[in-house]
C-alpha cells in the first residue's frame, strides 16, 4: 500500500501546480520582499478558495515576520508561508484525546446536498472493516430517491452491516435502530448517513437537530462517543464557513471530511474554517476507489501543497 | 458574514459630505470594496479584475463624479454591467424540429445536481404537454439508475437504461426512447472531473454518437473561484451549449455564475431552487447581479407572493381592510398562504438588508402557539374578538395549551393591529394586503 504522504501528493498534483507553482512563481520572479509580492501571494490564496480574511490574515502574519526576522531573501517567504498555513490548521484541531474513544462510536454524517456524504461513509467505513472492526451503516437519508439503495451497494462493499429504510420514513428512528443494533451486537462503529440539506432551511436543521439527540438518547448512560462530521467538497467557495457555523450550531460539528481534492479545486475553504470556527479536517477524499480516502494530516497536507 | 455593498459605500462617501468634491481616490476606494464583495460572492478573481478594469472608466465618469449620491451611482453601474454579463447571451431553451426528438445531456463534477435536475426538466416539459422520456447513462455511482427511475415512476415518466458501456447504454437509450415516441429525451450523465482523461473522452464519446439538441452543464450555487477551470474544461473539451445552476435556493452569493458565463460565453437557462421535483425556475440575470451584490431579491419575493396568495381572496381581504373587518379567521386564512411561501425566515431573508440582520429569527414555534389560540376560538369569537371575555380566554388558553396571559397577549396584539390597518387603509392601500404580523 502507498503511503497516505505519496496518495495525498498524487492526488494533489493538480493542487500542488496551482497554488505552489503560483506562489513559487511569484517567488521566483520577484527578487524582492515588497507590497507586489505580497499581494501576488494574496492573490493566489484567494484563488484557492482561502477567502478574503484569511488571506489577509496570513499576509499581515508573514509581513511581520518578515520584519522581525530581517529577511531580504524571497525565497524564504515560502518557508514562512508553510509555517502559517500549519499553525492555522493546527490551531483547528482542537484537544486531542489520546485515551481510545468510548464505544460505539456513532459518527453522524451531515452536509449541503451533493458532496459526498453516503460515499464517503463506504469509503470509512471500508477502512475500519479493513481494519478488523466491524461496523454497521444506518440509511437515515430517506429523502433523496435511491440514497438507501446507494448505501446498500457501498455496504456491500465495505462488508458493512446495513440499517435500512423505506423512503420517506423518520430519519431519527433509523438512527436509533442502528444505535441500538451496535450496542445489542457489540459493534464498535456506527457511521449514519442523512439526507443533504441547505442550512438555511430551518425545518430541515431541525430534523438534523432531532437525528443528533435521538442518538444521544439511544446511547442512554451507558454512554458512547458521538461524532458529527461535516462533509465538504472542495470546490466549494465561501459559503462553506455559513455551512461550517449553521451546522455546528444545529448539530455540532466535530470535524471535516474533505472531499472531491483530486480534481484543480484547492480546498482552501478549510483554512478558512479552521482559522474561524475551529474545526479540523479529519478525513480527505482524493480518488474515486474504495480507499481513496485517509485521515487528515496538516503537515502533510501543507507539505504535499508545497512540495 | 457578508455586509452589504451599499451598506459599505454609505461609509466612504458619507465622510465626503460637505467636503464637497468626490475624487478619483474615493471611487477607488469604492471599487476596492466591488472587489471585496464580488470576491466574497467567489466570483473567480481574474474575472473580478478584468471586470473592474472594463467598469474602472465608467464609475470615474463625469456622471457618476457630479452626482449628488455617487455611491448610488457606483452601484448601478456595476449592477447593470453585471446583467449584461450574465444576460448578455440569453436565449431560450432550444428544440429540435420535428418529427426528430429532442435531446438533452447533462454533463458537470459529481454532486452539481445533474440526475435531480433531469427529474426536474422533464417534470417541467411534461407539463408544458411535451413527452419527455429520461435515459440513465450513469453507470458509476452506485444506483444512480434507481435514483432516475425513482423519479421517473414519481413523475410518470419512462425511463431507459442498460448495462456495459455508458456510450452504448447511452446511444440504445436514446434510440429506445425515439422507438417509444417521446418527443424530448433527457439524458442523464456520470458526474467525472474535468482531469479525468478517461472519462471527459466518455462523455465526449457519448456527446458525439447523441448528438444532443443542447448540452447542459450543471453546476453548484455553491462553487468558488475552481469553476472557471472546470467549466473551461467542459466547454473546451466536451463542448456545452447552457448552464443550469443548481442550488440557488440555499444562501451562497452564487459568484460562480459570473465566472462560468465569462469563461464560457454559454447562458445560463435554468436555476434549481430546491430539492422538490418543481424546484427548477429560468434565469434572471438581473436577480443573479442583485444576489451576487448582496442586495436581496425583492422580485423574487413578490413572485413567490403571487404563487402563493389566491388573488382572489387577496381582493376579498383588501375590502375587509378597507372596512376594518379583518378578524381572526381572515388573519389565520393570511398565514396559511404566508406559510406557503416557504419558512418564513427565508421568506424575509429575501428583502434587501434584512437576511443578515443579527437576531432576526422568527420562532416558528410562537406562530404555532399563536395558531393553536386562533384554532381554539369558536368560529363566532373569531369573527368577533371583542366577545372573548374572561371564561372564554380561560376557555381558550386550555384548548391550546398556553396560559390566559398568552391569549391576553396575543388579543391585545391584533387589537393593536387592526388599528394600524385602520389608519394605513385611510391613506388607502392598492394592490396586496400588507401582511401584518404581530412580532
């Protein structure tokens, strides 16, 4: 197997030529540290998504630093660049806990419509089962035509146990159903799939809201972790922080699953995210097979931008 | 998040008052904050800066310089080159000439909405007394087939499809479909990106063995500055002839659009407005620039309005209006239609200004404990308030579950309504009721 630091660089070539070969660039042919090379930078951060006040933000931080260390050199720049760009991420990751975490670990998979949620629960779910554990789906998207026949195939797949719905039935029952199933059945892992919302439809965040509790609920005292995990394409521009905060205050998010960052689209919403809201990346998706996704790393991922 | 353009300009030109002359440097500074918004709504940044420079000459004008709100001014420019942008290749949706079917493909990245909006059009078209049958050629993603099927039994509509090779299954579905006598065939592509080698040959494959009456590409409200190297590639590699822009009814600025339409030079023909298998609308480039600019979408709001309220009883309401006879079934009646409209926080989340005021949430919750009053009233207590004495209110707080001061609350409320409505209908009202609601 490749190591995630060769996957993620393969799947960030694209990536890696547009924003690095941009910044390199920029670096390359502007000798000097002035305004024009710092705004080329900034250019080049907003056209990876970064958004405007991030790429304001990281511009002022390496101004600064540029004084405070007295460079002439604009190739160091680039070292500097990195630098930021991981404390940003790291900042995100919140506290770690390194006790295992309390089972069943129910991971509740939200997101606006179209990014990837019920694909990327095949592709997880696929890395625990490789992994030994077992694990059960729940099709608690029950809106979406076919979204349960989707998730029944990707069950399959992954050699997943499957709690299935019927179309238009109450998302929070599915969710409870599978709970319950796991805690009966001793399965360490849970991972739920929802229909797609807008988060700015009110009624829909509710539901979301009553899924998340019924799980709290179905957990009972005996307790369990839970982890709501927003998953996000990364082509999305900045609408992705507005969908970041309304479902972190509707369900709270945990972490980020990625997606879609095998294409040109840089992802850097996440950036944005993490400086803003706090929340890390978990997971990236960078290729359409079965494992072509892995847990988040913001070394790598900085160092696979730039390298 | 965002603030409103206007909102910022009123900033940089109200320090000019009284200091008489606008200069070259303030309407730079104006621009600088065009550019803000319009990178913010992720319009593509290159096409931000080409686009400033094309209105640069423009906003320094003799027009905008010697006006008395020069900000005002600004904004209008910008607006309407905006909608000559986005507008400037419209056209209407083509047909093929009979007795040949139509043919529609849909082409775009995984997740832009293409299978939902087959559904869609060919819902739309149906009605319209067309015969559209839809054609599933997404082989990749796992019951993607189901998922057209599904909306062709929904929507009555038949469904072709096969297994082996998406040209193939593309071409006998078409084929089959002609057979079968429909008269416009929506084609359902697999979503692939644009640096897929492989499967951009697919689609061109298919696209060239079809030979498609239009292709659309799909695309999402919610791309940032990536769309125009996606849509270039589709446009340059497949070849598209229109836009469908999906997912408009969330709240991205949708500056996506902007991009694809430069890059491009193809219209957009359709909006998707929601997940609904009649959410599909046509464009409004006018609408798409207020959006992008952040100023609201009061057309919208009124068409939703017309869709919504029965004209007739409208009429009904404004006589009552006018004779201060509106009572508590007639308000009721009224947020019935309001409901309609949809939550009612996207409702006012369409007036200029108001979608990003802090703190404005409606409680859908106290409308509905308001209704359960109303719905407690005898139909003679709500044709006549002012019967409601104290075993009555008592009578009713315990039929809805609220408390006697809750009633109190919201008879004192109306009491205080129908008194606005007494003094707006003397100035005299035209056209709609105003709505009024007591929060």
């Amino acid at each position: 197997m490749r190591s995630f630091f060769n996957r993620l660089k393969e799947g960030l070539t694209k990536t890696q030529k547009a924003l690095a070969g941009q910044i390199k660039e920029v670096l390359g042919l502007a000798p000097a540290i002035d305004d024009a090379l710092f705004e080329q930078i900034e250019t080049a951060l907003i056209g990876a998504d970064c958004g405007l006040s991030v790429a304001e933000e990281l511009i002022e931080r390496l101004k600064k630093r540029c004084a405070k260390e007295k460079t002439a050199e604009s190739s160091a720049v680039l070292g500097f660049i990195k630098d930021e760009m991981k404390t940003i991420l790291t900042e995100g990751r919140g506290a770690e806990t390194s006790a295992a975490p309390a089972t069943p670990m129910v991971m509740i998979f939200v997101g606006v419509n179209g990014v990837g949620k019920t694909t990327s629960i095949g592709k997880i779910g696929c890395h625990y089962t490789q992994a030994g554990q077992r694990v059960i789906f729940a099709a608690a998207d029950t809106f979406r035509a076919a979204a349960g026949e989707q998730l029944e195939i990707w069950a399959e797949r992954a050699n997943a146990q499957l709690v299935g719905s019927t179309a238009g039935g109450d998302p929070a029952a599915v969710a409870f159903d599978a709970v319950q199933a796991a805690k009966s059945r001793g399965i360490p892992h849970v991972l739920i799939d929802t229909a797609g919302r807008l988060h700015s439809k009110s009624n829909l965040m509710a539901e979301l809201a009553k899924i998340r509790r019924t799980v709290d609920k179905a957990l009972g005292p005996a307790g369990g972790t839970v982890e709501v995990l927003l998953v996000m394409d990364a082509t999305t521009g900045q609408n992705g922080l507005a969908q970041a905060a309304e479902f972190t205050k509707v369900a709270g998010v945990n972490g980020i699953v990625l997606t879609k960052l095998d294409g040109t689209a840089k992802g850097g919403i996440v950036l944005a995210i993490a400086h803003q809201l706090k929340i890390p990346v978990r997971w990236v998706g960078i290729g359409e097979g079965i494992d072509d996704l892995e847990t988040f790393d913001p070394d790598e991922f900085v160092q696979a931008l730039f390298d | 998040m965002f603030s409103n353009l206007a909102e910022r300009f009123e900033g940089i030109f109200k320090t000019l008052r009284g200091h008489g002359k606008i200069t070259e440097s303030n309407v730079q500074d104006a621009l600088k904050q065009v550019r803000r918004a319009l990178l913010e709504a992720d319009v593509n940044y290159k096409v931000v800066k080409t686009f400033l420079d094309e209105v640069q000459t423009e906003s320094l004008g003799d027009k905008v310089l010697k006006s008395v709100s020069p900000g005002q001014q600004i904004i209008k420019i910008i607006h309407d080159r905006l909608v000559d942008l986005l507008g400037g290749q419209h056209r209407p949706v083509r047909f093929a000439k009979p007795p040949s079917p139509t043919i529609w493909m849909m082409v775009g990245l995984q997740g832009s909405g293409k299978t939902t909006t087959c559904g869609k059009l060919a819902g739309r078209f149906a009605k319209a007394g067309r015969r559209p049958h839809m054609v599933a050629a997404d082989l990749a993603r796992p019951a993607a087939v189901e998922q057209l099927r599904t909306l062709g039994r929904q929507l009555n509509i038949p469904v072709h499809s096969g297994n082996g090779n998406p040209v193939d299954v593309a071409v006998a579905g078409v084929a089959a479909a002609t057979q079968a006598g429909a008269d416009l065939i929506i084609l359902d592509t697999a979503g692939r990106l644009h640096v897929d080698d492989d499967l951009m040959a697919q689609v061109t494959a298919i696209k060239s063995r079809v030979a498609p009456t239009e292709t659309f590409f799909v695309a999402d409200a919610m791309t940032g500055q990536d769309a125009v190297t996606s849509a270039a590639a589709f446009a340059e590699r497949v070849g598209i002839d229109g836009v469908i822009f999906t997912k408009i009814d969330g709240d991205a600025r949708g500056g996506a659009a902007v991009s694809i339409v430069r890059v491009t030079g193809v219209p957009i023909l359709f909006v998707g407005t929601g997940e609904k298998l009649d959410g599909i609308e046509p464009f409004h480039p006018d609408r798409m620039a207020s959006r992008i600019l952040g100023m609201g979408d009061v057309v919208g709001l009124v068409e939703k309005a017309q869709e919504a309220v029965d004209l007739n009883q409208a009429a009904q309401w404004e006589q009552k209006l006018r004779k201060s006879q509106f009572d508590f079934q007639d308000f009721y009646e009224q947020l019935q239609q309001l409901k309609k409209m949809g939550p009612l926080e996207s409702v006012l989340g369409m007036l200029p200004g108001m979608s990003k005021i802090k703190g404005l949430t409606i409680d859908e919750r106290a409308q509905k404990r308001m209704e359960a009053m109303i719905l407690s009233m005898t139909v003679e207590e709500r044709r006549h308030p002012e019967l409601i004495n104290g075993s009555r209110r008592l009578r009713i707080a315990k039929g809805s579950g609220n408390s006697v001061q809750d009633v109190n609350r919201l008879l004192k409320q109306f009491a205080g309504m129908q008194k606005m409505i007494k003094t707006m209908s003397k100035g005299g009202m035209k056209g709609l009721p105003k709505m009024p609601m007591p929060f």
